[in-house]
C-alpha cells in the first residue's frame, strides 16, 4: 500500500482467513475463533494497526494454513 496524500493516516486493516493463522508482520495481531477449531472449519484473523506518513510504502505480510483434503 501507499500514501498519496500529503498528511500522514492512520489505518485499521482487519483480514479474515479462512484457516488458522501463524505468522503477520508489523505488529499484525493475530487471533484463531475458538469456536471453529476443527480443521476443516478453522478460522481466524490478523489486525493491523499501522501509521503511513506521506509518500511512504508498506508491504504486509502474513502466514497460515489451512486444511485440505484429499478425495
């Protein structure tokens, strides 16, 4: 992502997966759903809090896994 404004923004960005997530850069808050922890049910989230001044450019990144079965 990348700021074109002039000003510096503050941004919430909420990612929802479909599988249990394992890793997130800068600071990414991770959190599973308890109430899906079977492993073709797994879900989760990853929550970043992130400050971009003007002109600056951000990449985030993230891990998970998810089950799939073979038939």
């Amino acid at each position: 992502m990348r700021n074109h404004d002039k000003v510096p923004v503050k941004l919430s960005i909420d990612l929802k997966l479909s599988g249990k997530p394992l890793k997130a850069s800068d600071e990414g808050e991770i959190s599973l759903d308890t109430d899906n922890l079977k492993l073709l049910e797994r879900k989760g989230s990853i929550q970043w809090m992130v400050e971009m001044k003007p002109g600056e450019e951000k990449e985030l990144e993230y891990g998970y896994e998810r089950y799939v079965p073979s038939y």
